[in-house]
C-alpha cells in the first residue's frame, strides 16, 4: 500500500526514491537563504512583515515558547504561548499567556495570563472554536512544578501529567477556571501526556478533534492520538492512537472528509521527513504512519492547516510550517494544493535558528505564522509573520 506521498506504508520508506528530495531540501542553508529555486524555496517576499509578540525577559517572563495562535469567524486573533518564569525548562512554574488583536494581528492588547498553578506547569495550549455554539475551547496539560518529563516517564514524579480545558464565551476576552477532564482521555497506564501543541480544528460534521501525544508505563516510544467531543465539549473521549515513535502532532479535514495527521518523530530522526497517517472514520483509527521526505525536521513540532475555501469548508490547500533543515533553524512555510500529497510551493521566514511555530489565516488571503525565533538561539521572541498567501 502507498502513501499519500507514494512511499510503502510503515518505516521502511527510507527506500523510497522520493527522499531523494529530503537530501536536496537539506541543502546549505545559505541556499535556503538565498531562496535557490531548485529547492523549491523563495526569497523572503517584499510584503513579508514580521511583529514580535512575546519578548523572552518582558513582562515578568524568562521566556516565551510554545506559540497558538486562532482567527475566530469575527476575526478576533488570538495568539497564546507559555509563559516562564523562571528560566527555559519545560518544567517550573509555567502559565499560559495571551494577547489579542481585533485587527487583523497589526495591533494587540497587553499581555494576560489566562491559566496560572501556581508553581506549577500548565502549558502545550491547543484551541478550537466551536461555528455551532460561538464557544472557543482551549486543552492544556498540567503536571507539578518539581516534575520533570523524565521522572514523569519513569513514574517517579510527585503527580501525574493531567488533561484540563477552559471556555471562553466572548471572543477570548474572558475565560472559565481550568477544569480536568483527565479521567476522559488519558488511560491508566498512560505516562507522559500533551495537547497539541499549536491548534485543533472542528470536522463538518461538528466533532471537535484535539490532537495529543502520550507515552505508555513502561515504553521509550511516545505515540500520537487524538480526543474528541462529540457534544460540544460537554464530554470527551479517547480516539485513535497514530502508530509508534510519533509525538507531537496536528490534524486537518480534507475535502473528503478523511483526516489527516502530521507528526513529529520521537526519537528524533534529524532530516528525516515528517511521520503522517491518515483516518477515514473521523479519527477513531489510523493508518500506519509513513515519511513524508519532503518534510524535513530536526525533532520538532510543526503546524500544519487546511485553508478554508469560500463556504468556510476544508479545502484541498493545506499550509505546513516547521524548521526545514536537520537542526532548528530555517523556518519555511509549505504550501500544498492536493491535500498534503505534494508540496511543491515554500517561502522562507527565517534563515536562523527557529523552533515551534502555529498557523492560522488571518483574514481572506493573509496567513499568519506565530514561530519562535532568535540570532542565537530559536528561544529569543515568538513572532507573527504575515503575509498574502499569494507569496507562496
């Protein structure tokens, strides 16, 4: 059986001669740089604008990571991200932050802390806005602030990693305490657990799907998944795990209705393609993963979209953001017209060190790319990027 990029199905598709392509898109980053087209790359485009919104040391935080960022129907830009305050780790006390713009991301309100535990960790933001009952849910992980990943795998940490979600009725301008609904959606012998990071989306047909990653008691490979509501987040479920050795991941609807999920290999294979799977029952089951090698990664997160056509309905475009080198750097924004089989458009946002990044159309023909960045290190500021989609 092929793949949707026309490898064998499974982890053998080192093989196929597609990833001819990975070892040309792993060309010098001074190439990349210099938009050489014979890796499909562009120069940074003239009407390319680039605003940073979460400065690492302002606003009472050490630094900012872990970008989200959501146009709701009205327009209303959300851009969140974890706040810490202590230093880099991904552990110690951790909030989630926010800013908005009501115009189209040129402008934002002062920055908010929107989830705080105290000392603790609560981050990984992953929000979907409700077109049935106007209603933006916003899935976070929680876990104690002394904890790290490594003890939480172990199971020698002071609490488990936990599911929580918020709501907010106008717009993001308020939101509900945080609620756990870990008994919901992680499993008993579940460990390590995360939402997102970067968005979720809402199929057709109503279902909320929220792309998460766990690892289970006992096992050195994390596995993708996903949780869904069916009733517009009264309730949440568990839905199909995507294969082994994924991680981090995001979810698009595709104008057939089938799903399909990108994900962050773990361990990290450097400049290696993506890992995808594809899910024909809205998210209950998956086919086994395979390597996309036009999508070169480092290990890292990466955000991938579908921009909606003229009803507000999936499309066949999808739009894919990630470091595309085999280190965290180059950030580049992919363009795909057929569903995420090919991805023959890219535009270069950043030559220098970048990491996570989320994508989001902010109004009709202008995309926004909300990515951490730096000149040393990718951790330095998270900036939105904005440009018209006629760039790509």
């Amino acid at each position: 059986m092929l793949s949707p990029s026309g490898c064998r199905v499974g982890w053998t598709a080192r093989a196929c001669p597609f990833l001819l392509l990975a070892v040309v898109a792993i060309a010098p980053l001074q190439a990349f740089a210099q938009g050489d087209q014979s890796v499909g790359l562009k120069k940074k485009a003239p009407s390319l604008s680039q605003q940073d919104i979460f400065i690492s040391g302002q606003g009472g935080y050490h630094t900012y990571r872990i970008p989200s960022i959501l146009t709701t129907p009205k327009g209303t830009v959300l851009a969140l991200c974890e706040g810490r305050r202590g230093s880099t780790s991904d552990s110690g006390d951790i909030d989630v932050v926010m800013r908005r713009s009501l115009d189209g991301g040129a402008s934002w309100s002062p920055l908010q802390t929107i989830a705080d535990a105290g000392p603790h960790t609560m981050g990984n933001p992953s929000p979907v806005f409700d077109r049935e009952t106007g209603i933006l849910w916003l899935l976070l992980t929680r876990n104690h602030g002394d904890d790290k990943e490594a003890q939480i795998l172990a199971q020698k940490s002071k609490e488990s990693r936990t599911v929580w979600v918020m709501q907010s009725r106008d717009e993001g301008e308020t939101w509900t305490k945080p609620e756990e609904i870990t008994s919901q959606v992680k499993l008993p012998n579940w460990t390590w657990y995360a939402t997102g990071p970067g968005v979720s989306i809402q199929l057709k047909g109503g279902r909320l799907v929220i792309p998460c990653d766990h690892y289970l008691a006992g096992s050195k490979s994390s596995r993708s998944h996903v949780i869904y509501s069916d009733d517009h987040g009264k309730s949440w479920r568990i839905g199909g795990v995507a294969g082994e050795r994924v991680n981090e991941c995001q979810v698009v609807e595709r104008p057939d209705e089938s799903l399909l999920i990108n994900m962050r290999n773990q361990p990290p294979r450097r400049g290696d393609g993506r890992a995808i799977a594809i899910s024909t029952d809205q998210g209950m089951s998956w086919t086994p993963p395979t390597i996309d090698p036009t999508l070169i990664e480092p290990g890292c997160q990466a955000s991938l979209i579908s921009i909606p056509d003229t009803k507000g309905l999936p499309s066949a475009k999808l739009l894919f953001s990630n470091p595309a080198s085999a280190k965290r750097e180059a950030m580049t924004v992919r363009l795909s017209l057929d569903g995420g089989r090919t991805w023959p458009h890219a535009l270069a946002l950043h030559a220098g060190p970048s990491a996570y990044s989320c994508l989001t159309v902010l109004k009709r023909g202008v995309v926004g790319c909300l990515y951490e960045r730096g000149s040393k290190t990718p951790y330095e500021r998270i900036t939105l990027a904005r440009f018209p989609l006629d760039d790509l």
